[in-house]
C-alpha cells in the first residue's frame, strides 16, 4: 500500500511540475493582449489623490490635472476591456479597464490600472475578454467617496 502511494504522489508530483512549467503547454498561438493607452487614457492616468486628515481619519480626495480636466463634459472614445462590476452576462454599467481581468495589475505590484466607470445610454453589453470600444461624456464624479468612480463616462454606446 505504501509502495502504491508513493508511486501517486512520485507521477503526481511529475505531472504538476510539468504543467507548471508549461513543458506541455503551447502558448504559440495565444496573443497578448491589445494595448489600450492613448491620450485619453494617459490623461486619466495622471489622476492623482489629495491626502487630508479629519480627525483620526484620512481623507482620499482625487485630483484632476489640468489635462484632464480638458476632457470634462467633452465626448471621448475609450478603447479597453469590460471589467464586470455584477454578476451575469450583460451589463449596462460596468468598468473600462486597460488591461483585461485575467492580467489585473492590482494582484501584482504595478498598482491599479486605470479605469472608468461605464454607464451605456441604453441596452447592455454582453461580456467579453477581447476589448471594446465606448463613446460617451466624460464625467467626473462629485461624491467619489460614495462608492462610485472618481471618473465616468456616461450615455455611452460601443462602437463596432
């Protein structure tokens, strides 16, 4: 019996390293993924948090640079990948990511992406890992504090 599990956990242990350094795997075909940085995205990059203290409590509040506060109230186009903010397949209000879930930043050490919150004009989207493209106003949020992004884009279509 002990022979039996040692020879399980010996081919178990071969079997995992070997799927673990992708000596099985073919990652020819798989493409990385779509870069989405362009000035509109570098501009809301910039967004930067003022830092006060009220109490024994700090107080997160977001900083627009002037760059970006060009684009407030003007219609912008926004490539990226759809980040679910609920459960299910379509969504009308989501997040606008740089980079696709599967390679979330923030699970690393390179800080969280920029992102937007998406707010469709009318019907939803369906969700997608490949990337899409959205056209609507440019918001900023004037109470970020209460659970919603600092900046928005609202009555927004995906453009095809």
């Amino acid at each position: 019996m002990k022979k039996l599990i040692l020879l399980f956990t010996l081919t178990f242990s071969y079997a995992l390293s070997n799927a673990q350094i992708g000596s099985n795997l073919n990652f020819s075909n798989t493409p990385d993924h779509t870069p989405m940085m362009n000035s509109t995205w570098e501009a809301i990059d910039k967004m930067m948090y003022k830092v006060t203290t009220e109490g024994n409590k700090k107080v997160y509040t977001p900083h627009y640079p002037a760059e970006l506060k060009k684009l407030e109230n003007k219609i912008v186009q926004l490539p990226g990948y759809l980040v679910p903010l609920n459960s299910g397949r379509n969504h009308s209000t989501f997040m606008l990511s740089v980079l696709p879930v599967a390679q979330c930043q923030f699970c690393g050490t390179n800080g969280i992406p920029p992102m937007v919150e998406i707010f469709l004009k009318k019907g939803t989207i369906k969700f997608t890992e490949e990337p899409i493209k959205i056209k609507g106003k440019m918001v900023f949020n004037p109470q970020p504090l209460k659970g919603n992004s600092e900046i928005q884009i609202v009555d927004a279509e995906v453009i095809k």
